[in-house]
C-alpha cells in the first residue's frame, strides 16, 4: 500500500540542528530550493551561502571556515562549476585560483605561498563540448 504523500515544500523554510541551532534558511518552491540560502554550523557561524535554481546550486557561492573566515568561493551554471574560483588559507591568504568550464578545470590554475608569490601554475585544456568534432 502506497503511503500518502506529503504536499511539496513551499515558502520560507527554515531547517535547526537537534540542539535547536539554524542549520539553513531559504526558500521552496514545489518542493524544489529555489532563491538565495544560507547555511550555518553548529556554533552559529555562516558555513555557505548562495542560490539555488530548482534544486541545483547557480551563480555565486561562498563558502566559510569555523573561524569566520573565507574558505572558498565560486559560481555554478546548471549546477557544475563555472568560471573562477579562489581558495583561502585557514589565516586568510589566498590559496590558489582556478577556472572552470562545465565542471571541468580550464585555462590557467595559479597556486600561491602564504606570502601571496607564485609557487606554480598550470594550464588546463578546455573540456571539449559534447558533439563537437575533432
């Protein structure tokens, strides 16, 4: 026997840990997240926030360490990783940069000490598009 089911999610919506701390807050629309959501940890701190077309991450992102500060940041298209991307050092510096184009590594990655100087670079060949010829 089927079980009923439950209307699909719409409106605000917010989500708690079982401590009754924010765990997430944003927005439904047919069951699906849709807008701008914010996650958070457990101590209250800001883990991730960014939007979401029917489910599935888009546009920019920004991610968050424990500490408060920047971990990672990013955009989506069609949920795959899209164009630049920056990673932090746990202190702040920046890690590296790296470009995407549907998901895959393209172009220039650029990797730094903590100082902020070069310690390498590599070239990525862009993905080849579905269908194209060779």
């Amino acid at each position: 026997m089927k079980s009923k089911s439950k209307k699909p999610k719409n409106g605000a919506h917010k989500e708690y840990y079982r401590d009754g701390e924010l765990a997430s807050a944003g927005r439904y629309a047919k069951g699906k997240r849709e807008g701008a959501w914010k996650f958070y940890l457990k101590n209250g701190q800001l883990r991730a926030n960014g939007r979401f077309e029917a489910d599935k991450l888009t546009g920019p992102w920004k991610w968050y360490r424990a500490n408060g500060r920047l971990m990672q940041t990013g955009s989506f298209t069609k949920h795959k990783l899209d164009g630049e991307w920056k990673r932090y050092r746990i202190t702040g510096e920046l890690y590296d940069i790296r470009h995407f184009s549907a998901g895959k590594k393209c172009g220039l990655s650029i990797v730094f000490d903590a100082r902020g100087n070069v310690l390498r670079t590599q070239h990525h060949r862009a993905p080849k598009r579905a269908g194209a010829k060779r």
